[in-house]
C-alpha cells in the first residue's frame, strides 16, 4: 500500500489519522471475512461452509492488485490518484466481499448408471452481496467520522465505495463467453476502475499457473456436489466419476474462452481511460500467458485421450486441485 510515512531531517512524521483509520478497517475486514468464510478444510469438511474462492485469500489478491493498479494509474499526471485515494482503494477492495451470504444450493437430479445423481451448485446473491457489502463499508466510514467527531471520510469517499463496489457486480457475455461487469462506465472513478480490474484479474497480474490455479478455485467453490461426492470415496460409482469428469473438462475449456474473453473487454474499457495510462495498465495483466496455460492444459489431455490413455478420475480431481484421500 501507499507510503505514509515521510522523514524531514531524521523525523519520522507520523501517518495521517485518515490512513491509521483505514489501516484499522482493513485490518477489521480480513478478521471478519477470514471468520464468516472459511477456506477448504476448515469447517469440518463441510463443502457448503467452505469457500474454496471467496475467502481471505481473494480478498488478499483484490488488495494487493487494487494497490498495483491505482500505483500504476497515480504515474500519469493525469490521474490526481495520491497516496490517500490508494489507501482509500485499499479498503474499498478489503471490504468489497465482506457479505457473502448464499441460499441453498440450486440442486438438479440427473440419473447416471440407472441411479439418480443430485447436482448442487453453489446460490450466491448476485447484486444484495455487493450492496450489503457497500452498507456495511459505509456504515463504518460513519461510525469512524462520529468517533474522531471529524470528516475522516467525506461524502465522495463514500460515493466512490459505493460506485465502486457496485462495479464489481458480475454478468455474463454469451458471445464472449466470458463475466463481465455491466455496472462499470466511462464516467466512473479512477478507484473503481481499478476495483474492477483488480477483482477479475488479480491472478493473472502473476501469470499462467496463478490463472489456472484461481479457476480451480472458484470450480471447487461453485460446484458443491463434487466436493460432496469426494468425500464419500472410495464409494464412488463409475457413472459419477465420468460425470465429474466431464465437468471438470468442460471448465478447462471455458477458462480458455474466459481469458480470451476478458482480453477483449479489458482492451475496450481501458479506452474510457486516458490513452497515456492504458498500455501502463493494460502491461500489468498477463492475459497471453494465462490463455496459453489454458490452452495447454487442455492440449494436454486431449492428446492423452487420442492416444487410448485418458487421464484417470483421481488425476483429473487432482489436477482440479481437491485434496480429497482417494
């Protein structure tokens, strides 16, 4: 995050009062998310519980890309991005998922092998999440303001938030065949374009394997029956694992057309940008090497497949990164 801290002749000037506050939301936000949402293995085995994606680590990666990217976008002069709207980034990324409540899981019977298979996928509340998520941001903003008795935060501090949080409601392109943000415009803050960006492709600020492994992730996430189904091995008939692995193959192939995807749309907002900032942060993405992983992986399998040697069930949930003992 920004630099707080200036030294004046071997005098270390202490932090203004509004980054110490946003230093301890943040720090309030990773304790709440890190306890509300545990990652796999932390809840008992309890696929329903657990949040393989949405869990502190994505909220570690949308910081520190937020922080990437509002640093890359404060180079241009033309931005009027300083230390204060990086920090306020920051914690607008922190708690951009703090709600993340869910219904039961949309369940489907599908019969496989002549007995009836139940497939769950994960009911997340698109749009009342974000907006819970914005109440809640805000409503600390405020209580900090009344507790110093002054404007730590100021009403365009709190209209950002909440534009920018907003922004990271996700849709979906059938063309593209790739999420995209349709709260995003032209006209919207430096912060929340950064917000957005940081959210969908924190990953692929690291590269291939980090994309690959980030897909796996939300895989694992969304598709709580096969977490379930794992944990009844060896119990698991033929039927039910060549369904598994028909979907984990399926998702292999759609992550190729995401990151392709997400090329494309990336390229088209950085144009609401001004043009001396949109190589800077378009660089920061790795979206070649990302789309040639996915291509790999499925390369890969495809030949073994030609070959007569299919990958087993057990390589397949593997390399889908489940821990499950088989």
């Amino acid at each position: 995050m920004a630099e707080c801290r200036r030294r004046r002749r071997n005098v270390i000037v202490p932090p203004p009062l509004s980054w110490v506050v946003m230093k301890n939301l943040i720090r309030r936000a990773y304790i709440d998310i890190e306890k509300m949402y545990p990652g796999e293995g932390w809840a008992g085995n309890d696929p329903f519980v657990e949040r393989a994606y949405h869990n502190i680590t994505h909220t570690h990666g949308v910081v520190w890309a937020t922080d990437k990217i509002l640093g890359t976008m404060s180079n241009d002069p033309r931005s009027e991005i300083n230390a204060r709207g990086i920090n306020l980034g920051c914690l607008i990324a922190a708690c951009h998922d703090i709600d993340q409540r869910q219904g039961a899981p949309t369940a489907s019977h599908i019969s496989l092998g002549g007995q009836m298979y139940t497939k769950e996928m994960r009911h997340r509340f698109v749009g009342l999440i974000e907006e819970n998520s914005v109440e809640i941001l805000l409503g600390r903003m405020c209580q900090e303001n009344m507790t110093y008795g002054t404007e730590l935060f100021t009403e365009e501090d709190m209209r950002i938030a909440r534009e920018a949080i907003l922004a990271t409601v996700p849709g979906f392109d059938p063309e593209l065949g790739t999420v995209i943000q349709p709260n995003l415009s032209e006209g919207a803050s430096f912060i929340t374009h950064a917000l957005a960006l940081a959210d969908l492709h924190a990953a692929m600020m690291r590269g291939g394997a980090a994309f690959l492994a980030d897909g796996n992730a939300v895989f694992r996430e969304e598709n709580i029956d096969v977490a379930r189904t794992l944990l009844r091995s060896p119990n698991i008939s033929q039927a039910e694992k060549d369904f598994i692995c028909e979907r984990i193959m399926a998702w292999y192939r759609m992550q190729i057309r995401f990151a392709e995807g997400r090329k494309i749309v990336v390229q088209k907002q950085l144009l609401w940008l001004p043009e001396t900032m949109r190589d800077p942060v378009m660089n920061l993405f790795k979206f070649d090497r990302a789309i040639a992983a996915a291509r790999k992986r499925v390369k890969s399998i495809d030949a073994k497949v030609q070959a007569g040697y299919p990958p087993s069930f057990e390589e397949m949930v593997l390399s889908m990164g489940y821990t499950v003992i088989l």
